[in-house]
C-alpha cells in the first residue's frame, strides 16, 4: 500500500513537471514567432508609404497568385498551420485570403481605393531580422549545352534520376564540371541539346551508382590503437563509401518551385518555410528604393533594373542558403540576361507579409456560402 502510495506520488510529480515543460515550450513558441514579425499599424503608417507599386491586372502577377491557390487547394484535407505572429491560419484560410487579395487587384477600383480595401482587410507584418536590413539575392535557371553522345567538347557525363543507376550509362554529356554544379545549385535548368531540342530538368538530389557500389574494394588505413597502456599501429581494411552523383529528371513545364507548380520570373520567391509560411503573399523593398527622395523612382522589380526595385510577390521556393527572416532569394528567369539580374536584384531592404483578417476570412465564407 506504501509503495502504491509512493509510485502514486511520483507519478503526480512527473506529470506535474511534464505539464509546466510543455507550457514553457508553447509559450517559447509564440514568443519566438512574434520575435521576427512586426504588426504595422495603418493608423499610424500610410499604407501608400510602404504599397508603391500598382500590379493589378498584371498577369504574371496573377498566374504566381493562382500558383499558389492551386497549393492551398491541394492541401485543404491536411490540418497545416500557418503561423503569423501569435495568429494561426488554416490551409482553407490561406486560400481565401489570396482569394479576396486576387478579387481585390483584378477589381476595376481606383489604386487609392485599393489601399483602403487593403487596409480594412488584411493584417500587415515586416519582418525583423538581425541585420537592420533584410538580405535579397537572386537565382536563376542556367542554359546548359548538352549532348547525347560523348565528343571532345561534351565530355562530362549528366544522369537522369532512376531506380539502378550506372555510372557507365550517362544520359547526357555537358562541356564542363561547373555546368552540373549550376544546374545543382540553381535546382533546375534547361538543356540544348545539338540537334536544336530544348528539355527542362529539375535537381532530384544525389545517388550512388550501382555498378560503382559492385567494384567497390577495401583500403588498408593505418590507425593507431591502444593497448596495456602502449600505443600501437595496426592496418586495418576500411570499405570507402562511393561518392554520389547528382541526378536530374524531366520536366513538360518550365522551373518548378517546392509547391511543384512553375517559378514566375519577378513574381515567385524563396524563404525560410520554417520562418514564413509557404505560398504565402509578401511584398519587397529594396533599401535603395527606400532611401530615395523622389516618388517618381519607384518602381516595380524588373529584369534588368540595377538599383531601387519593390514589389508584390508570393514564396513559392525554399533554398539551402535561404535562412532566417526576411532572407528573399528572387526568382529572375531563365538564361544569361536572368544571370545578369541576379547580380543586380542582390541588396539590402524589407519584407512585409500580407494575410486576411479573421473578421474578414469570416466574413468572406459566409457570403460564399450564401
């Protein structure tokens, strides 16, 4: 009966722990989500100060927007949560606020009166990084040549992602080893082959080659070992793991992002996910921009701008160098002229998220139900 009460008592005591640890994690959580994120108030910043660029009606602003409905679309069944400073929002409500936002650009209104609606409808954060600024790079998708066959001038073998992969068997040969690393640090690319064809191909990551797996042989390597309190050198076999290969598979559209839905060049970004939620609507401002006098300098991001740009833009890629808050990688389009633009996009400035108020999202389902 002791010993009952005894173990009773500890396991109060545990729970009791467990329950404060879980309590300190959620509230360490929300403290870290709002760490990052800054509500703007709009009674006390003119929206028109940070909003300077009318892209309503443009259409490749509205095919990224769509991209990114399409996502929400497809994942309505999971139960995902998109954090926005203390605020969670569903994939539902994701969609719909995208929704209004598109309805809101495509309406025949006024720009003036398309910030009222902006203000009265949907919540605004800038993001805090640790710099004072936030960084933009750009990224684009390189034009590789290649060949189907081995010559002197395409020598370096190119692999298609399948189940037995053969280092003796390349799917294609490109002119230099620097031509992969491209294609693997950009993600995707597009090759042109000799006979005038054009294919689109994604990263597919790296694997190990199976017939290098079967001539695979040991290697003696000296260690040092020790023994009775001596030390001692021993020869020891080791089997090297093969180094792996970057693979790649084909594509029937152009660049595609992490939603699996095609990168609009200017109009699609990577961020952190872990720190912005995917799909969602941001808005961009270059520090040059922000630093000027004159209104008439402002401008829409453009391939080849090479100072000030801003602009409305949805996260639609992640990248392995893309993290922190505010941290923006450009998607500026394909071949050299979109190189060029990654160079020129590369700055300093601030990113502003957009989502529905609640109030809103609710209003909007009930007039759609209705």
């Amino acid at each position: 009966m002791i010993k009952n009460m005894f173990f009773c008592k500890v396991f109060l005591f545990v729970t009791l722990l467990c329950g404060i640890a879980a309590a300190n994690s959620d509230s360490s959580i929300k403290a870290s989500s709002g760490d990052y994120l800054e509500k703007i108030n709009p009674e006390e910043i003119e929206l028109s100060r940070i909003f300077s660029v009318d892209l309503r009606h443009d259409e490749k602003f509205l095919k990224a927007i769509d991209s990114s409905i399409n996502f929400y679309t497809s994942i309505l069944g999971t139960d995902e949560l998109f954090a926005y400073g203390d605020e969670q929002y569903t994939p539902l409500q994701m969609l719909h606020s995208l929704i209004i936002f598109r309805k809101m650009v495509t309406a025949d209104k006024t720009y003036d009166e398309f910030l009222l609606e902006l203000k009265e409808y949907f919540d605004v954060y800038m993001t805090k990084s640790q710099d004072e600024h936030s960084k933009f790079t750009g990224y684009y998708t390189p034009e590789i040549q290649a060949s189907l066959v081995k010559t002197k001038m395409f020598s370096h073998p190119l692999y298609l992602t399948k189940a037995r992969l053969k280092s003796s068997k390349p799917d294609f040969y490109v002119q230099a080893r620097n031509d992969i690393k491209a294609l693997e640090m950009e993600g995707a690319g597009i090759l042109a082959l000799e006979d005038g064809q054009m294919l689109n191909i994604q990263y597919g990551g790296r694997k190990r080659a199976v017939d290098e797996l079967a001539k695979q042989r040991a290697k003696m390597v000296k260690k040092i070992v020790k023994t009775n309190g001596k030390k001692k050198a021993v020869f020891v076999k080791v089997r090297q793991a093969p180094k792996t290969k970057a693979v790649f598979y084909v594509t029937s559209s152009g660049p595609q992002g992490s939603l699996s839905t095609e990168l609009v060049p200017g109009y699609s970004a990577a961020m952190d996910m872990n720190l912005t939620p995917v799909g969602s609507l941001i808005y961009v401002k270059s520090k040059e921009l922000s630093d000027a006098i004159s209104d008439s300098s402002k401008v829409a991001f453009q391939e080849e701008k090479k100072s000030g740009y801003e602009s409305f833009m949805l996260v639609q890629d992640i990248g392995n160098a893309i993290k922190g808050p505010g941290r923006v990688d450009i998607y500026c389009g394909e071949g050299k002229k979109a190189e060029s633009c990654t160079y020129n996009v590369s700055s300093k400035g601030s990113v502003y998220l957009l989502i529905a108020k609640k109030n809103a999202l609710t209003d909007f389902l009930s007039t759609e139900v209705k």
